[in-house]
C-alpha cells in the first residue's frame, strides 16, 4: 500500500514538473492542435493550443511506476509487459500526432494503418497474459474458459479501449477526469486480487492524470494528443487484462464505452436510414451542441465514471 501511495505522488510530481518546459518549448516551436471541421463552432478558437502532451504524461507514468516497482521489489516480467505495452502505443499515438502536426490539418495515421499498430503492440499483453494466466476470465466468483478465443479478446479488449479513449478526448480535461476513476477501480480490484504491480502502475496514471489536469483544465495551455489518448486507453486494457478484471472493465470503462456506442449508432443510423440519433458523436458533443457547457460536460461525464467505478468494484467483492 506504501508504494501504492509513492508511485501515485511521484507521478503526479514528476508530471507537474514536466509540464512547465514541455509546454514552453511546444510554444516556442508553435506545435498546436489542428481542429477538424466537422467539430463545434466553439472549438475553432482551440486551434493552435500545444499538443503532444501525452509525451510528459507517460514520461511521468513511466518514471514513477519504475521507481517504485523497484522499491516493492515488485519488477518482473508482467511490470515490463506493461510498460512496453505501454511505450508502444505512445510511439503510435505520437506518430499520429507527428504527421497530424507536418501535415498541418487533423489527418494523421489512415485508420487502416492506426489499427493494425495497435492490433500488433495489442498482442503483446494478450498472448503473455494467455500463457501467464491461461484462457480462463472472471467475473466475481464466476469464470469461463474460452480456450483459444482468449487472445482475440485480449487483442479487441486492448485496441477497443485504446481507440475509446481516444474518442473520449474531446473537452479539455474530459478525457484524465474520466479516466481517473476508471484507473481507480482497475487498481483497487487488482489490488484486492492480489495483482499489486496493475495496483501499482494504476496509481501512477491515477497521479498523472491529476498533475495534467492542472494543464488541461478549461482553458486548456495543452492537449494529451493522440499520444496520451491512444496511451492510456490500451494502458487501461492492458491493465484489464493482466489485472484479471477484464469484464469488468466494460463496467469501470462504462464512459468511454458510452462515447464509442454513440459513434456507432450514429454511423449505423445515418447509413441506414439517412437519420441521426445525436446531434454530434461522440456524445459529448451532443450535450455540448445541447447546451452544456465543457465544465459541467467535464463533471458529470467524471461523476458517472466514479459511480461505475464503485458499481464495478462492488460487482467483484459481492459476486
């Protein structure tokens, strides 16, 4: 619990102190956001804001989670799984980010091509986790071996999350405020399940994410980017995974599964009869076209996480 405690505060510090240089030099080499078209009219004077700042936030993440799986004497292979897993998809969300940046519109990697990385780095947590853990997931007091669909699910669990995540980073400080519970509840369940290096990293992001707010609250002076979103979200299925918590995510992960339903619906339903369910997917452009404003979008998107988050652990004490 002590080392619990060292990577959450470590991590917070580390990335406040990272944050004061890293948005400083963005601005001095002008890297801002490129709005896309299709956004709120309201988002148009976002254009310019610094982005990339997932690079500090995993930084921060990675740095922590070290140190202190050092000090548990808790660095093995699953606490390397996870971090590699998790450099990986940084590398990916960075290179989108990169050419969203050369290109100087927000068109980076082609879906294809975005895919397919996280589908490769996404085999990494799933085929270890099968060999380590075998083909049996859990919910509760109740299990199911489903042999060799196990790392189809990994693989979908890791990429689903990664791409919602990402779909959910669309209001400053919306995508940290919604993760924090989420990371919250896959680390105490963790925690509870005896998987005390998920507890632990989980509580790095956890500090993370909070020392980012501080950037990312309205008016935001940085984005994550698709190099903190596309990070975090397969960080989180990854964490599912060797957690052992992977059904419960749906659960935990109640939003940002929320933010990608909508997109479908709304793509299946103007495909298919020329109508839209929303007003603008993902849905927290709907509330915001509703009249919301971002803040109060912010806070109950964050508030619903916390309370899933309490329903998901409560599902695994009393299942």
């Amino acid at each position: 619990m002590i080392m619990i405690t060292v990577a959450l505060l470590l991590s917070l510090v580390l990335c406040l102190l990272f944050g004061v240089p890293y948005i400083d030099f963005l601005r001095k080499k002008t890297i801002g956001q490129y709005v896309l078209d299709l956004a709120p009219e309201a988002h148009a004077k976002k254009a310019g804001t610094p982005t990339t700042g997932g690079v500090f936030i995993i930084l921060a993440i990675i740095i922590s989670s070290v140190i202190a799986l050092l000090m548990a004497e808790k660095m093995d292979t699953t606490a390397l799984v996870i971090l590699i897993t998790l450099f990986f998809m940084t590398l990916a969300g960075f290179q989108d980010d990169y050419l969203k940046i050369k290109g100087h519109e927000n068109k980076g990697l082609s879906p294809r091509g975005k895919l397919l990385r996280q589908i490769l780095i996404a085999l990494i947590p799933a085929i270890y986790g099968m060999q380590t853990y075998g083909t049996v997931v859990t919910l509760g007091s109740l299990s199911w071996d489903i042999g060799l669909l196990y790392p189809f699910l990994a693989v979908f669990i890791v990429t689903g999350a990664s791409n919602a995540y990402n779909l959910t980073d669309g209001l400053d400080g919306l995508a940290a405020s919604v993760g924090i519970p989420a990371f919250l509840a896959c680390g105490t369940i963790s925690f509870m399940s005896g998987h005390t290096v998920v507890a632990i990293i989980c509580a790095s992001v956890i500090g993370a994410s909070l020392g980012f707010l501080k950037y990312n609250k309205p008016k935001a002076q940085v984005f994550m980017g698709d190099t903190g979103s596309l990070a975090l979200g397969g960080l989180l299925g990854t964490l599912a995974i060797l957690g052992r918590c992977e059904l419960l995510l749906a659960v935990f992960g109640g939003v940002i599964v929320m933010e990608t339903l909508s997109v479908i619906i709304q793509v299946t339903s103007f495909k298919l009869t020329g109508k839209r369910v929303f007003k603008m997917s993902p849905i927290h452009h709907h509330f915001e076209l509703c009249g919301h404003s971002e803040s109060r979008i912010v806070v109950e998107f964050a508030t619903v996480s916390l309370i899933l988050g309490i329903i998901a652990v409560g599902l695994y004490i009393f299942l």
